[in-house]
C-alpha cells in the first residue's frame, strides 16, 4: 500500500523579490494550505524557519523557466 498523497493541486508564485508564495490543495475535501518560503536574503542572511535557500533557489529557477519571475 503506498503512503503517496497524489492528486493535490499546487501552485507557486512569486510574492515579491525574496518570498515564494505556495498554495496546495486537496481535490478530494477541497482544504487549501497556503505557505511562504523565503530565502536568506530577506532576512539580511540569518537563518529562520521560513527561510529556506535551497527550495527557494529551485522554486526560482522553474518560475524564471516559465516567464513567471519578475525582475
């Protein structure tokens, strides 16, 4: 039996220059979480339980990819 939650809608933008805005969805019962992942940056370099390089970076990377990242 496989512990893989599938069919969840997922949508990632960019809020502002350091901050990746994150929407999930669960299409079964319809619950929205809504998160923030920020990079270092921000935070003039100091670690906190928001930021998170390294997602950031990656996140980045696929909106610049598809034209989404404004800058």
């Amino acid at each position: 039996m496989s512990k893989v939650l599938n069919d969840l809608n997922l949508s990632i933008w960019q809020k502002d220059d350091y901050t990746i805005a994150i929407t999930v969805q669960n299409k079964v019962t319809g619950e929205k979480f809504i998160s923030t992942i920020e990079c270092t940056d921000k935070r003039k370099a100091k670690d906190m339980s928001r930021t998170h390089d390294k997602l950031f970076n990656h996140l980045k990377d696929m909106l610049v990819q598809n034209n989404k990242w404004n800058k």
